[in-house]
C-alpha cells in the first residue's frame, strides 16, 4: 500500500509529490485523468520545432523568491518578458492600457492633457483598477475611463465570462489594471520565464523519482472505492470529489482552435487580445516564447465557452461572492473528511497563477509535515 495518493498530475500534485519522496520519503502514487502530466501547464514540441502549450499560452511570473528558487531546480529559464496587445480602434496597443496605449489611441493634445491628468490624480507608476478609473469626479478621466471600460474591458469580459466586469469579483479584471507608466510588460514580477525545455520536462523531473508511480488515463471517480491510502491530495474540483451534493461550482471553459500557417510569423506578438472584434479572445503565436525559428507558425484562437460537465474541460473558476459562498460549504464538508486535502486551482476553487498554485503546495507540504 502505497501511502499517498495525489489525485492530479498538473503542478499542484506534482510539487507535493516531489516533496512528499524528497523530504518524507514516503510513497506516492500519482494519478490523472489526461493522457499526460502537467495538467493546464501541458506542452509538447511540434514538427517544426514549435514548443506548443496545449491549454493556451502560460508565462511563469513571480515575485515570490522560494517558488522560483524551488522551481528553477527542475529548469533553466528562457528570460522571455511578455508582453501583450489589444487589437482596438485598428491599433495594437499595449495591454495593460498605459500612458503608450493613450498616446497610441488619441491626437497628441488630447493624450498630454489625459497623461497629465492621471499623473496628478493617481501618481506616476500607480495600477488603477478599471473600476476605480470609473467614478473619478474629473470629466476627463471620467471620458478616458468610459473609453477603456467599453474598448478593453467590457466586451472581453462579455466574452470571456458571459457577464459584465461589475458582476465578477474585482479582482477578476484587477489582474490587468490600467498602469499609470510606460512600461509595455503584461507582468511586473521580479521573476519571469519560460521553462527552457518545455512545462512538461519541468514537471516529469519533479515526478522523476523510484518512491514516485504515475498512472495516466486513470479516473478518480472509477478507482476511488478499490483502492486504500493513508493520505489523499485531491487537486481535482472539490464539488466532484463530493459527488456535487451540494450543487455543481460554475466554471468557465475555453475552445483552442490551432492553426498553423506556411509563412515564419503570423502576428507581430505572442498574444494579441480582440476585445471588440470576432468571437474569440485572444490569438497566442507560440514560436515567441522560446523564440523558435521555423518557416511555419502555429497560433491558437480562443474560444471561451460555458463549462458543460462530460463536454469541456474546466478552465476558471468563476469568482462572484453566490459561487464563492457555494465553495465554502464544500470546504466546510472537507475539514471533516480526515486524511484528505484539497489543493489546486480547482480543489480550492481559486484563480491561481502557476507561480500561487506552487506556493499553496508548498504550504500545504509545511502544514501536513509537522
Ligand atoms: P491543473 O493544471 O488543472 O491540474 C489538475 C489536474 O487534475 C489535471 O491534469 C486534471 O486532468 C486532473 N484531474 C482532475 N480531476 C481528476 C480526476 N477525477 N481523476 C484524475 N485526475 C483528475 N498561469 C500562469 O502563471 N501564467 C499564465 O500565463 C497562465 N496562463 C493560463 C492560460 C489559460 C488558458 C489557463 C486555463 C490557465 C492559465 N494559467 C496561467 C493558470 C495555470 O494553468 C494554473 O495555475 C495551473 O495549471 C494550476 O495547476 P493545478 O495543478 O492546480 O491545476
Ligand atoms: N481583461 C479584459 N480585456 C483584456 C484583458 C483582460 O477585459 O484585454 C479582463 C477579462 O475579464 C479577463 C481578466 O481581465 O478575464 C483577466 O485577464 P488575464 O489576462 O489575467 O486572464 P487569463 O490570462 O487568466 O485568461
């Protein structure tokens, strides 16, 4: 009898069963529905040497020092900086919208005057929430911010979530704030990269252990009542694991559509957003990442759908306060479930980047070790 099972190989389960073997040396069994590991992180290299990821376009980013020390011994880093632009008005411009973004969009007198304007109200190199843009009493602001609400924010998020950005929790669209600066990064982390080899050699050298056994193609739901463990780390939805007795958690899906194209680059950036235009989100170039060079491209189309169980893969959790309060009856029902832990971004029903879904199993690893 192995010890522990880890229900997820993405990185969630694959921190805490490198972990459990390196400082517990314990066993570990870790399982996971997909025919592969690295759950969302997945990629693969392609026959033009493209290194694709399989669930959209992921930039590791972080300002936490022991999660990128901790995962820098399974990886070199490509040193990419990402950066991302809004198809708007018939101008690519930087994503976050920022003082390049206005100047970009309006006639230079118009822009000074903005650009004046919101250094005196907020302070240079300040991130505005577009919700506090809103309701800034200054006539101005109150234009610049009508503007970016309805050419950013307002379709994207229609798109994206099937509601308005007033109606998610602010966070949601906090994640892209419009930034008082000129600096084009879509991230300011100290820490930033792309896994040299690939998230998917990253996460098998985690894995890559006598004490650790990885079973593919192998469902939770349709071994849970054979098998035996002193422990369970469940990085799967909460709601499933406890049959949705309480109700099903809404999520949010996506369709990728890969294309590839016989030309060396498609777009003039990895990740372009289409707030106002088509049906999809986002078109990510993938060769930009690792900066591979090949005749051919292939790029992704983003299709954001609603989550029908049996039918799509849960991509988000939807994060609004009724959702929220459905998940913390679930965690009410999980500290009474000895033996079992819930972790990940859908064990904790938690918008986790890669960079907090590795603290969190860093913790988690602290918590259950003493
Ligand atoms: P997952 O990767 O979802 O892993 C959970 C695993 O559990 C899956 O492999 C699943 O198959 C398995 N599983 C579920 N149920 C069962 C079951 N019943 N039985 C067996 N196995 C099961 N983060 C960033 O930091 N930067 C980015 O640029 C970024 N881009 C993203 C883009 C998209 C489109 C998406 C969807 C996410 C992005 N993320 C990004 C977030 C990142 O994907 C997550 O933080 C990360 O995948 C979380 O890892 P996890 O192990 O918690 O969850
Ligand atoms: N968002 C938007 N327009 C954009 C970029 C982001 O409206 O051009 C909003 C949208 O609601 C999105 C959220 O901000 O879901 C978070 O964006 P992020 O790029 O962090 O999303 P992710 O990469 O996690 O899909």
């Amino acid at each position: 009898m192995a010890k522990n099972l880890i229900v997820g190989a993405g990185f969630s389960g694959a921190v805490l069963a490198n972990k459990i073997v390196t400082e517990l040396n314990e066993e570990v069994l870790i399982i996971d529905v997909k025919p592969h590991v690295g759950g969302n992180c997945y990629d693969y290299w392609d026959k033009n040497g493209i290194c694709v990821h399989k669930y959209g376009t992921h930039i590791f980013h972080t300002n936490l020092k022991n999660v990128w020390d901790y995962v820098s011994q399974f990886t070199k880093w490509y040193p990419y900086r990402h950066h991302v632009k809004g198809y708007i008005d018939g101008q690519e411009v930087p994503i976050p919208f920022n003082i390049n973004s206005i100047h970009k969009i309006f006639p230079k007198s118009i822009a000074d005057k903005l650009e004046q304007k919101l250094i005196e109200k907020f302070g240079f190199n300040v991130k505005v929430p577009i919700l506090k843009l809103r309701g800034s009493g200054d006539k101005d602001l109150e234009f610049l911010a009508d503007y970016v609400y309805d050419k950013v924010f307002l379709h994207y998020t229609l798109k994206q979530w099937g509601m308005k950005p007033e109606d998610l929790d602010p966070a949601v669209t906090g994640r892209v704030p419009v930034y008082i600066s000129k600096d084009d990064r879509y991230f300011q982390d100290t820490y930033q990269g792309i896994p040299m080899e690939g998230y998917t050699k990253l996460i098998e050298k985690m894995l890559a252990h006598p004490k650790i056994q990885v079973k593919l193609n192998t469902n939770f739901q349709e071994i849970k009542d054979k098998v035996k463990y002193d422990r369970i780390f469940y990085t799967g939805p909460i709601d499933e694991f406890f049959n949705y007795e309480l109700g099903e958690l809404p999520y949010r899906s996506l369709e990728f559509d890969f294309v590839e194209f016989n030309k060396p680059y498609f777009q003039s950036n990895s990740v372009i957003n289409y707030p106002n235009n088509y049906t999809f989100t986002r078109i990510g170039e993938y060769k930009y990442f690792l900066d591979n060079q090949s005749d051919k491209t292939v790029v992704s189309f983003e299709y954001p759908q609603a989550f029908k169980r049996g039918k799509n893969d849960r991509y988000y959790p939807i994060v609004k306060q009724e959702n929220l309060a459905l998940y913390n009856r679930y965690l009410e029902k999980a500290k009474q479930t000895p033996n079992v832990y819930f972790l990940g971004r859908l064990g904790d029903y938690k918008y986790y980047d890669m960079d907090k879904a590795v603290a969190r199993a860093l913790e988690l690893f602290e918590s259950i070790k003493k």
